[in-house]
C-alpha cells in the first residue's frame, strides 16, 4: 500500500519567493488499484507523481511505502526501489531509435540485480500485443506501436507500482484511447503483480466516461483532481474514492 501524509512541496524562486506546487496532500492507494490524477496545467499533478516515483522529495509530510517511510532512505536505496519496485511511461518514448523493440524494453535488465532475465522482455511484450514487431525499429512502428514499447519497458521488472506520465500526449485520439484501454485490460487481468497509475492529459478525460464512472475529489490547493477505479466483475470500471 502506498500511502502519502500531508505532504507539501514548495520551490524557491531566484528571488527567493516560495512558490506552493502542493500543499497538504494526504492520499491512500491500495495494492492493485487503478488511480488518475488529472487537473489543468500548473496544479502539481508531476510534482506529484516526481514524488511517488522517488523522482523527488516532498518538502513537509511523510510517503509511507507499506508501512515504511521511504523519504527517509538515502539516494542509493531509492535508486534500488526505483530499479525494483517502479516502472515508468513518459509522454515522450524515449526509445534508442538504433535499437529493436525487444532491445529497448532489455534496457532496464541491464542494471537489475534479479537472477533470472530469461524471456522477461519478449513476456512484455507479448503482454502489450507487439510480439510480431519484436525486430523492428522504433522508426518502422506508429507513435502507438512506440508508446506500446514504452509501456513493456515499464513492465519487463515486474515493477509493484506503474507510473505513466501524461502517456497520451503525443498521440492522436484514436491511438490515446487504445493506449488507455491497454492500461485497463493490463490492470485487470493482473499479469504483472501491483498497483497502476495513470496520469492523463484533461483533453481525454471526457472521452473515458463512457468506460469509466468517476467521483473526483479535489485534495490540492492547486486544483489537482484524483479519481480512483477499481477493477469490476464486468468490464466497466466503477469509481470508489473518498477525499482525505
């Protein structure tokens, strides 16, 4: 369980000035959940997911990682939780563009630690449906087949908590919302162990509503909303979120 207290985030301008990007959030996410946090440009939402990927640290509060307070750890071991435990999708690909797909979703498994790799990258891939692009390029897929790399990077660790920042932004609408269905049926089904998280440009949330029901609650002085969705019996996801 993921559990963040309070927390604040205040930066210093040049001149000195503090400027307020998060004040006072306290948010609880169990294991397995599938939460978004949207809100208009400027209110905090990557501040926030820079801190609960240990990307960042929060100025005031606590960020309690099953039960343990993970600011408190030195660079090294959050680097090691980060390696372990988080993987990440940018809006931007960030693929080596002289690299195989199967190469580009290898990258992370060069600096684990784990004892067995064998297979790990062609199982991500298989898990985002890129089986028969496993050779190519990132120059020979669409921006959609590239963000489906991403995401398989992402997963090849097996990581307990998934972070996609804004996934969609470089995509078209047809290509955001496949991208977001693939979010969807990978949470649902469980194939990697834990919990998901998704970020989403404003611009496609009124485009979710048909497949989600969502209750926002606002938690940030910013203006920052969270929705939370959990997995239903049928293949609607119903929202139970209660504000802190």
């Amino acid at each position: 369980m993921i559990e963040l207290k309070e927390i604040s985030k205040t930066y210093k301008r040049p001149t000195g000035e503090p400027v307020v990007a998060l004040s006072d959030i306290s948010l609880q996410i169990e294991r397995g959940e599938f939460v978004a946090i949207v809100g208009a440009s400027g209110s905090g939402k990557s501040t926030l997911m820079n801190i609960i990927g240990l990307l960042d640290l929060p100025t005031a509060g606590r960020y309690l990682w099953d039960g343990a307070d993970v600011t408190t750890l030195d660079p090294n071991r959050q680097a090691e939780m980060r390696n372990r435990k988080i993987g990440f999708v940018f809006q931007a690909f960030h693929l080596l563009p002289r690299t195989t797909a199967l190469e580009n979703v290898e990258l992370p498994l060069l600096y684990s630690d784990r004892r067995s790799i064998k297979d790990l990258s062609r199982r991500a891939l298989d898990a985002v449906n890129l089986t028969d692009r496993i050779h190519h390029r990132p120059s020979e897929l669409s921006g959609g087949q590239q963000q489906r790399v991403a995401i398989a990077r992402a997963l090849v660790n097996e990581p307990d908590l998934l972070l996609a920042d804004e996934p969609t932004g470089n995509l078209d609408r047809a290509s955001a919302l496949e991208i977001i269905s693939l979010f969807q049926i990978l949470n649902r089904a469980g194939r990697f162990k834990g919990c998901w998280r998704l970020k989403l440009h404003s611009r496609l949330w009124s485009g979710l509503e048909n497949a989600w029901q969502s209750q926002n609650c606002t938690v940030s002085k910013a203006n920052s909303s969270f929705s939370r969705m959990r997995p239903a019996p049928r293949r609607r996801h119903t929202a139970a979120f209660s504000g802190p």
